[in-house]
C-alpha cells in the first residue's frame, strides 16, 4: 500500500495546524457559523442532527493494521465507542466534539491519514475494487490509478470549488465490484488488441434525485494520457455546470442535457488543447507508485487441512461459501467480513472490534485491511490454512456473519437518526429486516439477493442499484417506505422501477417478505432473484403486493 513522502506528510500536518487554528476562531466566536462552514466541510466536518460528524478518507478503502488500531483509538477516545464505515469506502464518527476535531485529525496524521476533501464540491476519495490486486479476474490493480488520481487531485487548484461534489471509481476486472456506473466518472481498466493497458471512460453516472447509469465517453484512453483527459472533463464541467440550482448542478444532468456525443465532442476539443506529447506522469514517478502496489511475497501452501475442515465444519462452509473469494494466487484466499450481523445498524464496528480486525490483519492478511462500498471489511492475503482459525477468531468478536451478498447483507445510510438531511429513519427499518431473515439457513436457500436503504432522496443507501431499494420519504410529518426493484451496481448496472404507492413504516417490511416470497415461488433452479425479476418484470410482484388490498 502507498505510504506518505514529505509532501504528503508536510501538507497533512499543516492543514492539522490550519484547522486548529479556525476551531479556535469559531469557538471564541472570531468566525460565525456560515464563516466557519466552508472551513469545516473542507476537512471533513459535518454539523448533523444532534452532533458534529467527522468523516476520515481511506483512499481506495485499503488500510493497515496501525490505521485500523488509530481508528478504534479515535472511537473509543473521541467517539462514543464505535464508527460507521461507509459506501464511499471512507468512515464516519458520528459524535464528535468541535473543540478535539483538530486533535483527531492530529491523530489520525500520525498514521498517514487525514479528512480532507470527504466534503465539499470537491474531488471526493477515489474508490475502488475492494478485491483489487488480488482479484483472480483482475486485468491491473485499480489502485495505481487511485492513487495517481489521489494526488494530482488533492488540493488542485482549478477543481476546489466545482459546481457540486465530484465521485470517480476505478475497477480492474470485467466484474464490476466498484459500481463504477454510478459515478460522475467510471473508469473501467481494458486491453487493446495489441495488449497495451488502457481505460474505458464513462461519465455522467449517479443517484440522488436524478439516478442516471453513467455513458462510454471513449472506449479506449491510453494510460499514459488519463490524467489530461480526466482534466477535460472537468474543465467542461467546470465551466458548463449549473451552479444556479444545485440539484441540477452534476455532471450527470450536463451530460443528459447536452448529449452525450456533443460532451464528447467538448471533451476531446479541450483534450486536444491541453494534452502533452509524452505521458502525463512522469514514468518513474509513475513507476515509484506503482512500486507500493507491487505484489506481496507469498508462501506455498498447502490446503489439505482447510478442504478436510469444510466437511467437518459445516458454520465454517457456510461461511466460505458467502464470505471467502477466489484469489489469484494459489493457495490464498480473500476473506470478507461481513459488518452486518442480526440486528445491528449497517456499517457499524466498535472499538473492540476493530482493534481485533487490526490483529487479524496483522497474523493472517499480511497486515492489510480493505473496506468495500457495501460496508464491510476484506482481508485480501489469507492463506487458505488459515481460514478455519481465521473464522474462528472473527466469530469471537461477533464478526463471522455469513451472509455477505444475501438479504442479511443490507447497505443503509444513518438516516433520520443522525442525519440532517434525511426525511426518514433508515437504521431501525434494517434491524427489522434483519431480525424477519436472521436465519442464515434461510438467507443461504434466499441466494444472492442485494437489499440497499437511504433515509431520504440523496441515496446514500444506494437504493436506486439495489435488488431491492427502500427509499424513506416523509409525508406529512409520517415516515413512508418507497420500494423499488431491479437495480444492480454491477457490470450490468440498472436504476430500479418503483413497483407502487409507498408502505408505512409498519408495512414495509411485511412488503419485503412478500416480496421475497414472490420471488421463491417464480424462481428457475439457481436463479438470482435479479434474474427472475428480469425474466418476469414488474407484473407478479406488483399483483402480490397491492392486489389484496
């Protein structure tokens, strides 16, 4: 993984300096509120419902062991024990005092992290393929490009102040862990026919109240050339954006209103006006990056004795069979924990819990931690000896869920139960949902099944690309469930239909159950339920959930 120089170093602890200096201003009333504002949100800082929230950047969502050990630190110091890890791959502390923001973010400096820019009309953190660099599918590791990306756009002076926040994903394998289609710009790593590594670019994706799948700008961009092209976009954007109305103001509307070939041509004429002869990194500048991401020295292993304990054990087989991935090298593993056990809000881990993640890390991951855009963690270089001892220490902890990917896997944002903006509570919807399909035997005979909640139109919970999305709306002072149904964030990504008129709080999760229901009852052998959604279409869900009415 990448690690600090003395610029990275020197830029993160001045800004730890500058913040303390601001938080001394707004608490002796030198800066207002609204003065303040723009100041906090430039390091991180919300002002929710009931506290401030500091929001930490893990770029790409890879951490070591010393990262994670800080973060239960800051949880257990600052917090109120626990953080939230969250869609963008970053985490959230949820009660923080405004006079210790500057010394958490003095803490977290000492271990290579910071909050900058997980606010603001920014570049926002460049996320990434949780499995990257260890994916057996994976053309190149995406966090190269990540971290390039990281750099040329931390602090750039002509991106601080774009029309509204700026997301960009990067995936490096044909299967789309990253969601890179629901981002202002996706970038999807491909090969030519003459084996040279490029991208595809695509631009104009999100959610909120507008959800668009983002378009192919261009089908191949050289690698040498990505940063100048990604300078075009924006610089477009930059200028064409609204800043009238800011729930028209990103790309996505610029792009749907212009036209994607018209964007196109715009971005290629700035492109051509801006690009170099040679590449846009400098090739060993570029070459010291990708040094970090070099693969790690790996054993042989030998696996007899974790096959022999998948038919003596079969908690442990359930649990490889949701939760452990194929990994290109053999005899390793990737192991994903699952933050979603029966009843507890998404996304949440407590101190002690990631204390214990840091020390797994550390004894069976080769010291590596990544966080992925559904709210989970991975441990990327497990061998697969020591799976079984791997599963038991996380069972010891309350973190060998085995449901990742199932209906027990639910991603929700906090909603009205922290959120300023939210119109509706999201969390304790989650916990009824989780509680009605506690049973793993249950989840496991259910199948893949992707369920995604937000507590208000902003879609923090994804749920436009769920399976199943359950948008919280209010309705005259009463809380209503919206539900949707056919989304994906994959590959094949697709905004889902509204199936009807919205649920009360007290019906939604009944829905839910009809739902699934209908969904067994209609099923081919191994079918997904996105599957027979597409097969059959809205009809028999929509029959089975407001007919009887």
């Amino acid at each position: 993984m990448y690690r600090y120089d003395r610029y990275d170093t020197q830029l993160v602890t001045e800004r730890v300096s500058q913040f303390r200096d601001q938080v001394a201003r707004r608490l002796d009333g030198s800066l207002s509120e609204e003065q303040f504002r723009p100041l906090r949100l430039l390091n991180g800082l919300y002002l929710q419902l009931h506290a401030y929230m500091l929001r930490v950047a893990i770029p790409y969502g890879t951490l070591s062991s010393a990262q994670m050990r800080m973060l239960a630190h800051i949880a257990r110091r600052y917090d109120r024990g626990y953080g939230h890890f969250t869609t963008r791959q970053n985490i959230q502390f949820n009660w923080t005092r405004l006079e210790e923001a500057p010394d958490i973010l003095a803490d977290l400096a000492k271990v290579e992290m910071h909050a900058i820019q997980t606010s603001g009309n920014t570049i926002r953190n460049t996320t990434a393929d949780p499995f990257a660099g260890v994916a057996a599918d994976e053309i190149e590791d995406p966090r190269i490009t990540c971290e390039i990306i990281r750099q040329w756009s931390t602090l750039h002076p002509e991106f601080s102040f774009l029309p509204r926040k700026f997301k960009i994903a990067v995936t490096g394998a044909p299967d789309d862990r990253a969601a890179v289609k629901v981002h202002d710009i996706g970038l999807i790593l491909r090969r030519n026919e003459a084996g040279e590594t490029g991208y595809e670019v695509m631009v104009g994706g999100g959610q909120g109240r507008t959800p668009m799948i983002a378009k192919t700008i261009r089908d191949f961009l050289p690698s040498d050339h990505l940063l100048s092209y990604l300078e075009a976009i924006l610089r477009v954007y930059n200028l064409a954006g609204r800043r009238d109305n800011k729930y028209k103001a990103r790309i996505k509307i610029l792009v749907h209103e212009t036209g994607i070939d018209r964007f196109r041509d715009q971005v290629e004429a700035e492109w051509a006006a801006l690009r170099k002869t040679g590449p846009d990194v400098d090739p060993a500048e570029a070459a010291r990056i990708a040094a970090f991401f070099a693969p790690p020295a790996y054993d042989t292993v030998d696996s007899t004795g974790y096959r022999a304990m998948l038919f003596e054990d079969q908690a442990f087989a359930d649990w490889v069979r949701t939760n452990v991935a194929p990994h290109k090298r053999e005899g390793y593993a990737i192991a994903s924990i699952s933050l979603k056990p029966e009843c507890a809000p998404p996304g949440d881990a407590t101190a002690d819990q990631m204390d214990a993640v840091a020390d797994l890390a550390e004894r069976f991951s080769l010291d590596e931690i990544r966080v992925t855009h559904e709210q989970n963690l991975v441990l990327p270089h497990v061998r697969q000896s020591d799976l079984y001892e791997l599963w038991q220490g996380l069972r010891a902890h309350g973190l060998a869920t085995a449901n990742i990917g199932l209906i027990g896997d639910i991603i929700a944002c906090p909603g009205l139960d922290y959120c300023g903006l939210a119109t509706a509570r999201s969390i304790p919807v989650a916990q009824r949902i989780s509680r009605l399909f506690a049973s793993l035997e249950r989840q496991h005979d259910i199948g893949e099944l992707r369920l995604k909640i937000s507590g208000c139109i902003n879609a923090c919970g994804h749920h436009h690309v769920g399976h199943i999305g359950i948008l919280g709306v209010d309705r005259k002072g009463e809380e209503v469930y919206q539900i949707t149904l056919g989304g994906r964030a994959d590959e094949n990504a697709a905004i889902g239909k509204i199936i009807g008129p919205a649920f009360a709080s007290e019906e939604v999760v009944d829905a839910v159950e009809t739902i699934v229901r209908t969904y067994i009852g209609l099923r081919r052998d191994g079918e997904r339920f996105v599957d027979t959604y597409e097969r059959v279409g809205q009809k028999p869900f929509k029959e089975a959930l407001y007919d009887a009415d």
